[in-house]
C-alpha cells in the first residue's frame, strides 16, 4: 500500500527531511482550516469547549500509547515538558547522559548544575556501556533519546525493559521525538518512568504540541515539597494538583493540540501495525543499498535494531545538489541526514540514491 496519496508532495520532491519536520497529511489540513473558521466564528461556543476538547486529545493519546491518561501532560515541545519534569526530581541525584546526544537533553542537566555520568557511543556496544555506568557509577536517572539525532542510533527498548526488571530504583527517562510515530509504542511496559517528546516529526502534528507521559512512581516523587504548600483556591484551579499546573500552566491552544489529536486518529485510521511493516520493508530496503556503498555509520550498520533516521556517508559538498534536485534533506554531523516515513516509498530511495551516484 502507498501512504503518498494521504500527503500533499508532487513528483519534484523526495522528501527526506522528517528529522528536522515532518509533513502534514492532507486531513490535518483540512481540518485545521475548518477549526479556524470555528473558532473566529463570533457565535459560536468553541472557545468554551477549550478545557473538555484538551482532555478529549489526552483521552486519545493514551489510548493509542498505553499512557494513563492521568499521567499524560500535554506540552507545547519537549524541551519545555522535560526541563519541567527536571525541576520536579528529588535534589542531588546523579544522572548518566549519552554523549552527543541532542542539546535539550544534556544540556538541561548539565546546565543545571547536576552530577552526571557521560556514556560512550562511539566505541563498543552501547547498551554494554549504558550498563556498565549503571552498575558501576551509582547513577539515580539514566536520560537518553530512545533514536540519535545526528546518528540515528536507536536503542534497544528490549534493553531498557530488562535494565529496568533489573535496575527498579532507576529512573529511565526518554525523548522520543525521533521515534514515537515510526511504529506501536506501549508507554506502561515499556520500562521508561518518562517519555516526552515533540508532534512536529514523525507524530506529523506541526509545530506547538508535545508530550510527556509519566509512570506512577515518578509521578509520586515530583514537586514533594510543593505538594506540601497550599494549593490554588480560585475555582478555575481547584481541580488541578500542583504537578497539573507545572506542567499545564495557562490556557491550551485547541488548534496546536488538536492537530496532535488528528495525528492519533490517522494512526488509528491506518493501523499503526501495518504502518510499522510499510516502514520496516522501506527501511531493510534502503539500509541494504546503503550499506552497498558503504555510506551507512558503523555503528548503526551492524545493529539489529534500526531507525528510519539514517546518517549518509557521503561528502557535505553533496548537499547543494540534492537540494537542487528537489531531495530534501540535512547535512548533520559527517554527513548527510535523511528520514524515511510513510508518505516515502523505494522509488524515492532510488532517486536519492542515482543523484549520490551521479555526484
């Protein structure tokens, strides 16, 4: 089955650039432009539907990723749900971090001031390093993205459900933005305490809604002290715990949050299963012709587990002329970065692959 008919994309253009934004299907537009025409309608209620429709987008959300929706915060990116999330630990916990990994990951601990372990991921196997620190460095939060952003080296989630079986006090906190889109995710047996991440990618949702899913016992152990503090009395607030309004201050914007929610039921529509196996043959597919040219990184070439972010071994200078080309791409890193997602399909690869070869 082609995903390309769901997506606006003419014969002049590869895209190939989901890790910096992904596309947004057809519907998702169709239905932005008829909420708008609601909402500046003068008449009508929408806006005071505001708080029901963003508990409606958390209902659907959970559903579809095994997150309580009790436990799920909608934020508008991951950079601002996971900074929250790292202000409402416990003091003095020591982290391990992965090096190289994205920016508002690392730097929100290092620039925090906090203890922290850093993670080789160039030499050896990277879930014999991750276990080693563990084991052997007394680290409280293990913080990582399950894909790399300029690699695409993707974690084993096999790995992180078993260190968790094996590791119960630590914490494991995820970003997901590179990943959570490209197949079924189970947030509640997936052995993270935390994931966030940004609709803007692979989830195709635009840019001002993310996501932080919590597990229970993280959830206890955020804000303590603040929870002890006398909570707001003004009705419009009395419902909500002190962890709501840190992590949902404000008002909500329904069309951000309610295009994450079309992303949902377009998963739904689809069958986020069958989508995995259109990406999986797409991904084996281009990973093999790659590899024939020796342009994949060796340390993901080898792996069993493999993302639909992949880091092209070829020269910058190849940039200008894929772009050209109407290939849309990234360079990152030592190479060139492309995404393979639904709306993409072989014959894409092809081209990507005849313009490198000419070049």
């Amino acid at each position: 089955m082609s995903y390309r008919k769901y997506f606006d994309i003419t014969e002049e253009i590869v895209y190939l650039n989901t890790p910096k934004s992904g596309l947004i299907p057809d519907t998702h537009k169709q239905w932005r432009k008829q909420w708008d025409e609601a909402f500046f309608d003068a008449s009508g209620d929408l806006r005071n539907q505001q708080p029901d429709f963003i508990q409606s987008v958390k209902n659907d959300f959970s559903e579809l990723f095994n997150c309580p929706a009790a436990l799920l915060y909608l934020v508008p990116n991951f950079s601002f749900g996971y900074n929250v999330l790292l202000d409402g630990l416990p003091k003095g916990l020591k982290y391990a971090i992965l090096e190289d990994d994205y920016p508002s990951v690392n730097y929100a601990i290092q620039s925090r001031g906090f203890a922290y372990e850093l993670i080789e991921v160039h030499k050896g196997s990277l879930e014999e390093n991750i276990l080693n620190v563990v084991k052997n460095s007394k680290v409280d939060v293990l913080s990582l993205s399950i894909v790399q952003y300029i690699s695409g080296l993707k974690i084993d989630l096999a790995f992180i459900k078993q260190l968790k079986k094996d590791h119960p006090n630590l914490i494991i906190i995820g970003d997901a933005t590179q990943y959570l889109g490209t197949e079924p995710f189970d947030f509640t047996g997936s052995g993270f305490d935390a994931v966030a991440g940004s609709g803007y990618k692979w989830l195709m949702a635009g840019f001002g809604n993310g996501y932080v899913m919590l597990s229970e016992a993280l959830h206890s152990i955020l804000y303590v002290a603040a929870r002890q503090r006398p909570g707001p009395t003004a009705p419009m607030l009395a419902h909500k715990s002190i962890i709501d309004i840190y992590f949902e201050p404000g008002h909500q914007d329904t069309l951000a949050y309610g295009t994450l929610s079309q992303s949902v039921h377009f998963y739904k529509e689809l069958d986020i299963d069958k989508i995995k196996e259109y990406i999986d043959d797409l991904n084996a597919y281009a990973y093999q012709v790659f590899d024939e040219r020796g342009w994949l990184l060796p340390i993901v070439k080898d792996r069993s587990c493999k993302s639909s972010l992949i880091n092209l071994q070829v020269p910058l200078e190849m940039y200008p002329l894929l772009e050209q080309k109407g290939i849309k791409c990234f360079p990152r890193g030592s190479g060139i970065r492309i995404g393979l997602h639904l709306y993409n399909d072989k014959s894409d690869v092809d081209r990507l692959v005849a313009a490198l070869d000419k070049g």
